[in-house]
C-alpha cells in the first residue's frame, strides 16, 4: 500500500461527510415540508369527519324526539323542524 493512501483517505472522510450533508439535509427537509402538508390535510379532513358526524348526531337526536314525543301532532313536528336551521 502507497503511503499516498492514508492522506487520501483521511481528507476523503470529511470530504464524504460534507456531501452527505448536502445530499442528504435537503432530502430531510423536503420530506419534513411533505409530511407537515400532508398532516394539515389529514387534519382538515378530520375536523370536515366531525362536523359531519355532529350534523348526523343532531338529526338523529330531532328524529328520536319526533318518535319519543307522542303528545304531539307529527305533522306539526316535522314542520317546525323545516323551519329551524341544523347549524
């Protein structure tokens, strides 16, 4: 082995190293930036799942009422619920 050898390799190392970083810190953060966009709309798409299930809650709590309130004209019932928003 040529005693050239052991310098070479010794400025390699840290030659390597600088240009994994490059390569390999704008790799992570290109994969950090698409992970934070994709959590944005997995939580959107979350809070869109609950205000739906909340709006099918409220309409399954109106229809209870009109199926548990036997004192009152259903026709009359339904016709106020028409007229009141859900929201």
């Amino acid at each position: 082995m040529s005693p050239l050898w052991i310098p070479l390799l010794g400025l390699s190392i840290p030659v390597i190293a600088l240009l994994g970083n490059l390569l390999f810190k704008p790799w992570l953060e290109h994969r950090e930036r698409r992970l934070t966009i994709e959590a944005n709309a997995l939580a959107e798409k979350a809070a869109q799942y609950a205000a739906q299930t909340e709006r099918l809650e409220q309409r399954v709590r109106v229809l209870e009422r009109i199926i548990t309130d036997r004192g009152v004209d259903l026709s009359d019932e339904i016709g106020r619920l028409r007229d009141t928003p859900l929201n």
